[in-house]
C-alpha cells in the first residue's frame, strides 16, 4: 500500500463487480502499486473519479473505455 490505498477501499474494490472497467483497473492499480494520481493524470479526470471507479460506485465513460483498456494492458 505504497501510495495510500486504504483497507477500507481495497475492501471495497474487492466486494465491487469484478466485470466492470473501472472496477478491474482498479484492482490491477492496487496489485502493482500504481498511484491513483498517475490514473487520474493518464486519462484526464478527477482523482475522486478515478476512486469511484475502482469501487464501482461509477463506471468510465464509454469514450475513456479504450484508454483505459490500454492503460490496463501497461500495467500488466
């Protein structure tokens, strides 16, 4: 927990639908450490967003939904 994922939201992304973008780039940001900032950064959105997502509370707008697959692909 490197850059401040907190138990609270690690719970929450692992509770969250595991078919949702969002949800699934958010466990893969919390497997490797990527800092929630660098997401935010990447795709030109909010940190609150990108926290959103990892928890299913949102789910990406479909126009990011490529970005964000790519984003996935670098961090596995």
């Amino acid at each position: 927990m490197g850059y401040g994922y907190s138990i609270r939201l690690i719970r929450l992304n692992k509770s969250a639908d595991r078919k949702l973008l969002g949800v699934r780039l958010g466990k893969l940001c919390i497997q490797h450490d990527v800092p929630v900032s660098s997401v935010a950064t990447k795709l030109g959105v909010s940190r609150q967003t990108v926290y959103n997502w990892f928890v299913g509370t949102t789910s990406p707008n479909p126009n990011l939904a490529l970005r964000i697959e790519k984003f996935i692909n670098l961090i596995k």
